[in-house]
C-alpha cells in the first residue's frame, strides 16, 4: 500500500462517528429526499430517545454499537411518514346515510382508534382531522400522544363552522328534531366566537363549509352557503390565533371568496374556474383535492346506506373535479396530499397517489404533496422530511417510487418517532 492510501484510510478510519447510546439508527439502501428528487444511496438516520431526528448521514461512516438501536432495512427505499390533510377519523364509509343513527354517540369516538391504527400502518404518520363531533379528535390526538393508542400525529379541527341548514349542519331530519349543529354560525361576530370556542377546547386548524357538500341532504353541491364578511372574520381571528383555516368549498363562488378571504387551503375545489385558479395561484393558496375517493363512491352505490341524491352528487362533481385538478396542476397552483378518508376506507388513503400521476402530476410532485408540501401547508417543520430537527417519521419499501407510485400502496415497513409500528419488529 503507497503513502496516498495510508493516508486515505485513516481519514476515513477518522470520519467513523458512534451514535450516542440510547439512539436509534436506521439504515437502507436508499433514502428518498423529497425537496429534490434524488436519491441518497447508503443513509443512516439517527434518532435521539426523543424521537427526533439528529443526523443523517452515511451508513458507510458511522460505527454502531451494541447500546444502539440498529433498524438495518436491507433492499428498501426510505422516504418521510405521509402526511393526509384531509382525513375524519371518526367516520365509516360502511356506515352511510341514515344507517349512522342506528349507533350510540360513544361509538363513533371508539372507531377513531381502529381507523388511526390503519392509517398509520398505511404509512400516514401524520393526518389532518378535518371534523369530528364531540371533540373527538381531540381525545383521540392525546390517547396516541399518550402512547395509549397506536396512530398518526393528529392536528384536529373538532366541530366544522358553518351557515344554518348548510354542509356542516345537522340536516336530513324533519323540524321535530330541530337539531343544529354546534359549529353554525349566523352572523360575522358569531364566527370569530365560534373560533375562539373550538380552539378553547383543542382544535388546531379551523375547518369550514363555504359550499354544499355531496354529502349533506338538501343543498346544492357548488351553492355558496357563507358569506365573504363570514369567511374573512373566520380567517383573521384563527390567524391571529395561531391557526390555519381549510375551506370545503366545491363551487366556483365559494372558492373564490375564500380566496379572498385569505383562507389557507381549499378543500375539494371541484368546481374552480380557470380565473379561480389563477386567483389561487396569486395568493399563494393551497388546493387540496380528494380525487380518489370517486372510485370508491360510485363502486359501492347506496349499498353502505348513501342516499340516492348523495350519489347523483357525486356523479355530477366526480369527473369534473378531477378536470379540475388536472388544470390546477398544469397552472401551478400549490398542492397538497388529501384523501377524505371516512369517505372511503382508512388505510387505503396511498391509492390517491396513483390517481394524481394520472391526472397531471409527476410521481415527485405526488410525493411532495404529501411530505414537504404538507408540512409547509402545516406551517410544521417537524414532519414531512428527512432532516435533523424533524421526528424520525419513516416509511420504507421495495423498489423505485419514482417509477411506479403504486409501490406507495404497500409499505413494507413504518417507524413513527425512531419506534417501528408496522414491520421491522414492531410491537403489535
């Protein structure tokens, strides 16, 4: 051996670093850095008892001793938890229409549980709860955070705000029962209130209904149901709380004044114009497009209890939306990853990826849209990448995603926090 390679070798002897004992290191054949679409070949990332991510860096390098946690993945692909910004995690699809007053109140608390546990084995680290009743969200966010329940990291938005008699009201009963909705509001002082109530008891994005719905009985599915005035006093108080606001908005009208009333991010958006998406393009305004759950909705009819009107909705908005979609993508709107979940089944939430490289996006961008995309929608940067400072949220499988998105589907395994909880001797 020449003095040049002496000398090499004990440089690289020197750069040999030893995780601190108690970490946790996991290692594969590549990592997936989703801000730029490369791979890195050989990773190692270190994770502190805290579940959070210290170093990552060549496996190659480093030295791991017997105090360490080694999570060695040999053959898999790396990439950061899956964020759904748009899940209910209090809801059944089996369960439709009428069919869910056959159930106590309690019932529906209990089944966030079950649907938490196959999200998370889905690869869903972390999920927006767009709407639960009771608080439920809430409650379920601290049984997992208290390690009672296994499941993603829940940012929850508890009651949906909305105008009397609209999607996010307690409609479909006759005037005997004269039930309304927590979250209504009627007038602009009342929704700053109604704000400031939510977010007294937990929630940490604000969730309103600007439009009908597919779902609820007796409105229009593009009719906008809250006003301007309402919308802004909703956006301005929640941000001056703190929190992001996301819109159910489906109709043009709707879409654009939530817009302008500076409401963070669009659900469903169906309906947009082509001067709707330009406006969010201006404003910097996220779509989130639940274009999936099409598939599932028509499949299965009123066979789950879904009320005839409710699916001719769907059909009228289903191909429409995706149109939309499609257009928003080729426009460079900014777009985030969200399923509706509760729609259809939890656990089936990676399905979308395919259908958004379908319909305009590049398996990158799908990606993107939910991780780094997500997380910045968040406003978190704690999740959605692979880098010091962030949780140790991981998914891993076999081949290139880059190449078949599909492969999303079925992930191998998925570490939450530095812990394994599908695969890769996770604790069942």
């Amino acid at each position: 051996m020449n003095l040049k390679r002496v000398l090499l070798a004990a440089a690289a002897a020197l750069s040999i670093a030893a995780p601190a004992a108690g970490t946790t290191v996991v290692t594969a054949d590549r990592l997936l850095d989703v801000r730029t679409g490369r791979y890195v070949e050989h990773p190692a990332i270190v994770i502190d008892d805290a579940g959070r991510i210290t170093a990552v860096t060549d496996a190659r390098t480093i030295r791991v001793s017997g105090e360490v946690k080694h999570i060695d993945l040999p053959g898999e692909t790396l990439l950061p938890g899956f964020i759904d910004m748009h899940v209910h995690m209090n809801s059944l699809p089996e369960i439709g229409g009428y069919q869910s007053y056959k159930y106590t109140d309690s019932f529906w608390a209990a089944i966030g549980a079950f649907n938490a546990k196959r999200d998370i084995d889905a690869g869903f680290t972390t999920v927006r709860n767009v709407g639960s009743p009771d608080f439920d969200d809430v409650g379920l966010k601290q049984a997992i955070d208290g390690g009672w329940i296994v499941g993603p990291r829940i940012v929850p938005a508890t009651y949906l705000l909305g105008a009397t008699g609209g999607h996010c009201d307690d409609g479909g009963l006759p005037p005997y029962y004269d039930k309304q909705g927590p979250g209504i509001v009627t007038s602009v002082d009342q929704a700053r209130e109604k704000v400031r109530w939510v977010h007294k008891y937990g929630a940490e994005v604000i969730k309103i209904c600007a439009t009908g719905g597919v779902f609820s009985l007796g409105d229009t599915v593009g009719a906008q149901q809250l006003s301007l005035e309402e919308m802004k006093a909703i956006a301005d108080e929640a941000h001056r709380l703190g929190l992001k606001v996301a819109a159910h908005a489906h109709g043009d009208s709707g879409i654009r004044d939530a817009i302008l009333a500076g409401i963070d991010t669009i659900e469903h958006a169906s309906l947009a114009s082509d001067a709707t998406i330009q406006l969010a393009k201006q404003h910097g305004t996220w779509f989130d497009m639940d274009i999936y759950n099409d598939d599932y909705i028509l499949a299965t009819g009123t066979s789950n209890g879904t009320e005839q009107e409710s699916l001719d909705k769907e059909r009228m908005v289903g191909l429409k939306q995706r149109q939309t979609f499609q257009r928003a993508v080729k426009a460079g709107v900014k777009m985030i990853f969200g399923t509706d979940a509760g729609v259809y089944p939890h656990g089936q939430n990676a399905r979308q990826f395919a259908k958004m490289v379908q319909w305009g996006m590049t398996p990158l961008q799908a990606i993107q849209a939910a991780t780094s995309s997500a997380s910045e929608a968040l406003d978190r940067s704690d999740v959605g990448i692979v880098e010091a400072g962030r949780y140790g949220d991981l998914v891993a499988v076999k081949g290139d995603p880059l190449r078949d998105v599909k492969l999303l589907e079925h992930v191998d395994v998925v570490i939450k926090g530095g812990v394994p909880v599908k695969g890769a001797g996770a604790l069942q």
